[in-house]
C-alpha cells in the first residue's frame, strides 16, 4: 500500500510539471519576402562621368523568429537574412556589368504593435550583423575584338537595416533601408571605396506556429 502511493504521489509530481510544460508552448515564426530593391550609395556611380551604373534590383529577405511570452508575443528576436541582385547598367561600350550583390546575415528584432488576435497589425523591425557587398564580373575588350574577364570582388563591412511594415492576416507589406556603409575592394579594374545599400518596398508572408 505504502509502496502504491508513493508511486501515486511520484506520479502526480511528474503530472504537476509536465502539465506546465504543456501550458507554455512556444510561439515561433517563419517569414519569406521578396520586392523592389533600389540601389543607394556612391558604389553605384562611376568615379568619373556620375554616371549611375545601377538603378533596380530585386530584393529577398528571410526571417525565423521567437515571441517573447513577458511582451504578450508582440517582441520577437530570432535570425534573418538579405539579398539583394542589383542590375548593372553599361557605362560604356568597353564595360559589360552584370549583377551586384548585396546581403546581410545578422540577428533580428521585430515588434507588432497589436496582438496577434487581431489580423491587421504595424510593426517595426530591425537587423544587423555582417553584411558583403559583391562586384559583378566584368568583360573588358580591346580593339582587336578579344576580351577578358575580370572576375568580381567583395568585401564585408558592418550591416544594418530598419524596417516598418503592415501585417495583414499573415500576409506582409514593408519597407526597409539597407543603410549604406563604407567598402573597400581592390581589383584589376581599380580600386574602390565608397558606401552601397538599398531601399527595399516588398511584400510576403509569415507563418506561425508552437513548439
């Protein structure tokens, strides 16, 4: 008897703490965007004519978040990630310009203004961490009619970017600035140092879930 109760009360104990653990799912998020990407800084001007050497790209963002119960889940922190592919425009007959890179790997902090019940909700967010700026290859030719191929360079530099948006049922509007900042890369074609970054318009969608 004495043996059957102590199991009774080991079990209740077990019950006590694993009913809590059950209470307290966590809430999770996953959010993917893609939009309007439109070059900022002085990385996208020739040195010499002014000359905007990119006026467009596409931009790609990606986020998993964690929502912070002391907040009511309207703070969340987690992982993010973007790209941007900013179109080349040639500079001159000599100059072939391909695709510039722009990408960000940092940590994220996001806030929604409402809860979650509500299905319309601004929010404000906010990433930084490393961020490499990319060079595209470029094809120089001389006036026998051969090329050669100066493949691109990148360089890494401090990345931040601020964020607002409306959340619509899941569904996601933003706009962000990839602020520019400071690169140095040093190539055959010559040197550069100048500031790159974006202003991103994009849309999307998050998904949540508990774990």
């Amino acid at each position: 008897m004495k043996f059957s109760l102590s199991k009774a009360l080991f079990g209740a104990l077990l019950l006590g703490l694993f009913i809590p653990a059950i209470s307290s799912a966590q809430t999770f998020s996953l959010s993917g965007q893609v939009g309007y990407a439109g070059p900022q800084g002085d990385a996208f001007k020739d040195p010499v004519t002014d000359e905007k050497q990119s006026s467009f790209g596409i931009g790609y963002d990606f986020d998993a978040m964690y929502y912070l119960e002391s907040f009511d889940e309207k703070l969340s922190v987690g992982l993010m990630f973007s790209g941007n592919a900013l179109f080349g425009k040639n500079s001159s007959d000599a100059f072939d310009i391909g695709i510039y890179g722009l990408s960000l790997y940092g940590v994220k902090s996001q806030y929604r203004f409402l809860d979650r019940d509500n299905t319309f909700s601004p929010y404000g967010a906010l990433g930084l961490g490393l961020s490499q700026f990319s060079t595209p290859d470029v094809t120089i030719s001389d006036a026998s009619g051969s090329s050669t191929v100066v493949e691109g360079e990148s360089a890494f530099s401090f990345g931040l970017r601020p964020e607002l948006g409306l959340e619509i049922g899941g569904f996601l509007v933003s706009a962000a600035y990839f602020v520019p900042m400071k690169y140095t890369i040093e190539s055959d074609t010559g040197n550069f140092d100048g500031s790159a970054g974006t202003l991103n318009i994009s849309i999307g969608y998050r998904y949540y879930f508990e774990l």
